[in-house]
C-alpha cells in the first residue's frame, strides 16, 4: 500500500526512460537540526520542499524539474558517519553557474560547515568542472558543482 502522505502529489514526470536516480535517502542523528540546514541550504541548490512529517522530510526539484528526490530520515542506529568508510561518499548537486557555486559555498559559510575545498576548478575532472565542497553539520561531504564556463 503506497505511503498516503505521498498520494496528494501529482506525478506529472513521463514514463520512466532510465538513466536517473528516482530518490536517495539520508540518515541524520539530528533530524530538527537537519531540517534548519538543509531548509536553508536546498533552495541554493535547485530543490524545494516535497513533503514533511515527524519522521521524515523530503526535497524535490524546483518548479517541476524532473531530477533525484532527497529524503532525510532520523538515523535509529548510533554510528559515526565517515566518507572514507564503505557507503556514500558524498552528494553533488549540479548548479547553472558558478555565480551559483559561490552562492551555496557562501550560505555554507553562513551555516557553520567545514568548507573542504572553496569555489575553484578542478583540472583533474573533465572540464568544464568548478565546485566548491563542505560538510554539514553531521560530517557529510556535499558539492555544488558547474559544469559551464558562464557565472
């Protein structure tokens, strides 16, 4: 039986053709928490609220974007979160320009997280390849990225 809070939501997306993640989810040990930073933070990124409850929220591609879901859930196991473990390693999100980059790499900023790397190319990727990458606020490596030489 489907989930009922996801029955309101029209699906206007076409017929499934492959090639794209439908959604991922991600554990947090600190679900207010997460909805505070990445409620700031998606926006920058090209998402928008997709539905919430107590146990869970989610963002999708704003203004009807086909694209990947994202969905936050509470972590019910106590473990130490690592990229260089086996598991994700990180999340990259594709922006329009580097403007754009600059933008997310400031509200970065703004959040508290640990800059990685700040807004720069990065030769060794096929180019065009400019991004900036963070943690937030539980140690998960995220990415703005253009692949566009415009700002």
């Amino acid at each position: 039986m489907p989930d009922e809070r996801l029955l309101p939501v029209p699906l206007a997306m076409p017929a499934h053709t492959g090639g794209m993640l439908g959604h991922i989810g991600i554990n947090v040990p600190d679900l207010e928490l997460a909805k505070e930073y990445y409620g700031e933070l998606m926006p920058l990124l090209g998402f928008e609220s997709f539905f919430a409850a107590d146990d869970e929220f989610s963002f999708m591609p704003s203004g009807g974007k086909r694209g990947t879901l994202v969905f936050i859930y509470p972590a019910r196991e106590p473990t130490q979160y690592s990229r260089h473990s086996p598991g994700l390693q990180h999340l990259a999100f594709m922006v329009p320009t580097r403007s754009a980059v600059h933008a997310v790499h400031a509200k970065a900023v703004e959040l508290g997280s640990e800059v990685l790397n700040a807004p720069q190319p990065f030769p060794q990727y096929p180019p065009p390849y400019y991004a900036t990458f963070w943690t937030d606020p539980f140690g998960f490596m995220l990415e703005a990225v253009c692949h566009h030489d415009r700002d």
